[in-house]
C-alpha cells in the first residue's frame, strides 16, 4: 500500500523555504518530516519559476522528490478550477500508483480556504485521510462530517459555498461514460455537469442543440451513467422514416397489420424494456405518434398496430431536437403536455462557436484520429497541421459544429500529399464546405407543384439567411440585423422567432 500525500503549495510553504534561519518548515514540509509517505504530489498555482526553488528545497528537508501538477487559475478561490484541477490530480495519481494499491492523504493546511473545501468533499468522492498542520499543536488527523462543511468555509461568499454545496450534492466526478465528449470550455462543463446529475434520476431528458453538437454522444452518455446501463439503449431517427413506419418501429405490428406484415414484430419500446430509448429529431413525430407516445410516458403501456392487446414497458426516453420545441408547442406543431413530460431534465449543449477553446482541443484529437484510422493505408503518412492552418480552423465560425470540423479536417488531411498540412489546404477544404452547403441550401428553382408549397420556401429562405447572418456575426443580434438589411435587432428578434431560428 502506496501513502502519498496530496497538497497545495500555499504561501506559508514558498515563505518557509526562503527563511534564512532554517527552523521553519512550512505546513507540507512539516507533515513530511512528521509522517511515513512514499510519495508526495503538490499541486501548484503559480508558474514554474516560483514553485521550483521550493521543490528542491522540500526534497532536501524531507528526503523526497515530489511531483508537481501545474494548475493555472487567474482566481485562487474559483472553486470550478480549483476542484477540477484536484480531481485532475487525483486521477492521475490513481493512475501511477493503481487505486487498489493507494492510500492518499490531503493537506487541508496549505492554500486559500476554497481549497480546503474541496479538498474535504473530495474526501468522500475518492476516499483520503485529511490532516492539519501548526507550529503550535503539530500535525493532526481531522474527522469531518460532511453535512457541516459549509462552517469550515466562514470566509467564502454565499455563492461560492453554494457552488461547492452542489458539487457535494452532485455525482462522483468518476464518470468515464463522458470521456469521450472532449471540451475545456465552461459552457460544456457545464452540460455535461447536468447530464451527469440526470442520469442517475430515472425520468425523461431533452437534449437541445443544433445539428452537430453531439447530441447523441450526450444520450448515450446519460444511459450509460443510469442505473439502466446494463440494458439496452435504442435509438431512432424520428425524421427519417414515413409514419407509418415510425409508428411500427417504435411499437411493433401484428402479422397481417399492412402489407408486408408477414410476420409479428417486436418495437423498440418491448426491445428496450428495462433500457432506454434515444429519439432523435423528437420534434418531426406526427400528431398522431405523439398522443401514442404520450401515453407510454404516462401509463407505460401501448398496442402494437393491428393489435388489441395492451402491452406494458419500462422504458426511459432521452430525445433530442435543434428545434425550439415551447415555439413548436405554441404553433401547435408539439403536444403540450408531451413537452411537458419529456422536458423533465433538459440538457442545452451550446454551439462550438460558443465553446470557447475547444475548438483546438478538437482539432488535434481529430487529426490524430485521422492519423489512426488511415495508418494502415500503404501511402498513408501521418499529417500535422501548420500554425497558419490551426490559425485558419479557429476563425471559422463553424455553422455545421464538430460534425463540420470533422469532416473539413479528413478532407484536407485525405487531399494534402505532404505531412505538413498548411493553410491553403484547409482553406480549399472550408471552399469546398461551403460550396457543398450552397448546393444544398438552394431552394430557388424547385419544381412547381409535387407539394411545392410558397410558404415553406420563404420560410427556408429566412431561415438559412437568419441562421448565416448570425454566424458571420458571431451571434451578435445588432450586426446581424445590419448584414440582413433589417431596422434593428428587435425586428430580428421577431423574425427568430417567427422562423424558429434559435441562438444559445
């Protein structure tokens, strides 16, 4: 069994090494000397000129060479980056010394009163010894219990230890089913915070974001953190099957139902019992479908089609649109009260225009991705991108979301003949983007008649020009309304709404 104890490096710490008499020991170098460790982790705030003299000053006092975690934050009592730096930490700790086999201890003595916090709610969430320091009673073990911390935090604002409160309330930040949504940003965190508040609580959740976001990954996410992880998780495109089918997908036909029925089929409500159930594009359900869906969220009970016999289900739904569904609801497009009983846990992933740093972040997983998925092509060779290229991805205001990153990024590393990616690869990729979408976008010239509808055509036309003039405005409703020729932004507002345009 592998102690290791855990730290901040606190001002009292740097002063202690920089004493001329030599006596003062600092609260970590003090807890050192007076217990048995096998390793030492300090976590530090301030750049590496400022903490490396007190390193190799701790390792001659104490015998032992820690190893430093780096944990810039502009605000020493933020507690958001203050706990995900320690969990950061402890993770990696776990890691090196494998969770079976270790034993941490905190030093609560050392740093700003916010650390200390976390650092006792982190001893419930990865289990740790906790202890003090002073010259005048020496090094102590503290028992705390955990429903009175708020009173070991007196200096703390109340917004703060209300942030804190709700770590304490929320899940483990052990939640490796997230791992794969990749973000530094705090507008994903804190999606992701929520799902991950959501799934342990067995009701329905909306996930809402444009097309792109990743609102699938989140579903997937969210079952597999439920209790429901062992069973199966389902999935539906809602938009992508006639009604007819929709309705015999989701609950199932009796032999002789339609033609072509000639067998008994199970839905996906009796294949997912005990499971959960993903529909995306929730919003493009028929009138129809959706009184049949609302009646398993309330009874949990439908009939195949053909059918008499009522059948009973236990199935969690997780839907998903990049529609505005309270607008749909007020154009009597959407059930009100299935709204209502869907939208119990809301989840509202932003755009990557907004998700400030990710976008890099993203870039070089998917590029390695890339790398990974094509090495075994005999001409393949592994690419990387120049500064002028990633400089070029991060202007891009990204109107298809990580969907278009990905796709812009395996065109321009699949064209490039050289290892080294540059700017002009990636702007003929982005060209190449927006004339495939120009392409699509096109609405005039459609054939008259065959459900040619005036009002629709005019309605996408709004739309997408809306939808473009926001993007090249980064969302800003006043410029916006200048590129579209409109009075102000209220008139704007006015089109958004009119048209379901939605911005986050």
């Amino acid at each position: 069994m592998k102690r290791i104890l855990l730290a901040w490096i606190g001002d009292a710490d740097l002063r202690a090494s920089q004493s001329e008499s030599g006596e003062e020991k600092g609260p970590i170098a003090q807890v050192a000397c007076a217990r048995d460790f096998d390793g030492v982790v300090l976590l530090a705030t301030r750049s590496e000129p400022i903490w490396k003299p007190y390193v190799a000053w701790f390792s001659r006092v104490t015998k032992l060479v820690p190893k430093v975690k780096q944990v810039p934050m502009a605000d020493p009592t933020d507690f958001r980056s203050i706990y995900t730096g320690a969990v950061k930490a402890i993770r990696e700790t776990e890691s090196a010394y494998g969770r079976d086999h270790l034993r941490m201890t905190y030093h609560l003595s050392p740093g700003t009163p916010a650390m200390q916090a976390v650092w006792i709610i982190l001893s419930k969430m990865y289990p740790a010894d906790l202890i003090q320091s002073s010259r005048q009673k020496g090094v102590q073990n503290v028992e705390f219990p955990f429903d009175i911390f708020a009173e070991y935090i007196p200096e703390t604002s109340a917004a703060s230890a209300g942030e804190v409160m709700s770590l304490a309330q929320g899940v483990a930040p052990a939640a490796p089913e997230f791992g794969d949504i990749l973000h530094a940003s705090d507008e994903m965190q804190q999606a992701i915070r929520r799902a991950r508040r959501m799934a342990l609580f067995d009701v329905p959740v909306l996930v809402l974001g444009e097309s792109g976001t990743g609102k699938e990954l989140f579903a997937r996410a969210i079952h597999a953190a439920s209790s429901r992880h062992a069973q199966p998780l389902l999935t539906l495109n809602c938009a992508a099957l006639p009604e007819d089918l929709v309705e015999s997908d989701l609950f199932g036909h009796e032999k002789g139902a339609f033609t072509n029925a000639v067998t008994m089929k199970k839905g996906r409500f009796e294949l997912a019992d005990k499971g959960s159930l993903f529909l995306d594009e929730i919003a493009e359900l028929s009138p129809a479908i959706q009184a049949k869906l609302l009646r398993v969220l309330q009874e949990g009970e439908f009939t195949r089609v053909g059918g008499t016999k009522t059948l009973r289900c236990d199935v969690r739904i997780i839907g998903a649109t990049n529609r505005n569904l309270m607008e749909q609801v007020r154009r009597g497009k959407f059930r009100e009260d299935l709204y209502y009983r869907l939208a119990v846990g809301v989840i509202l992933l932003p755009p990557l225009r907004k998700r400030s740093g990710d976008v890099r972040l993203l870039v070089d997983a998917i590029v390695g991705k890339i790398n990974r998925k094509f090495s075994s092509q005999v001409t393949w060779e592994n690419k990387t991108l120049t500064p002028g290229a990633v400089n070029r991805l991060l202007q891009h205001a990204w109107p298809g979301n990580v969907r278009e990153l990905q796709n812009v990024l395996t065109r321009a590393l699949v064209w490039c003949g050289t290892k080294r990616v540059d700017e002009a690869a990636i702007a003929d990729a982005l060209a190449t983007e927006s004339l495939a979408e120009g392409e699509k976008e096109t609405v005039l010239g459609r054939d008259l008649g065959a459900g040619f509808q005036l009002e629709e055509v005019l309605a996408e036309i709004a739309r997408q020009n809306i939808e473009r003039a926001l993007v090249l405005s980064r969302g800003n409703k006043t410029q916006a309304a200048k590129l579209l020729g409109l009075p102000s932004y209220q008139t704007l507002t006015n089109w958004m709404t009119k048209y379901e345009v939605v911005i986050s």
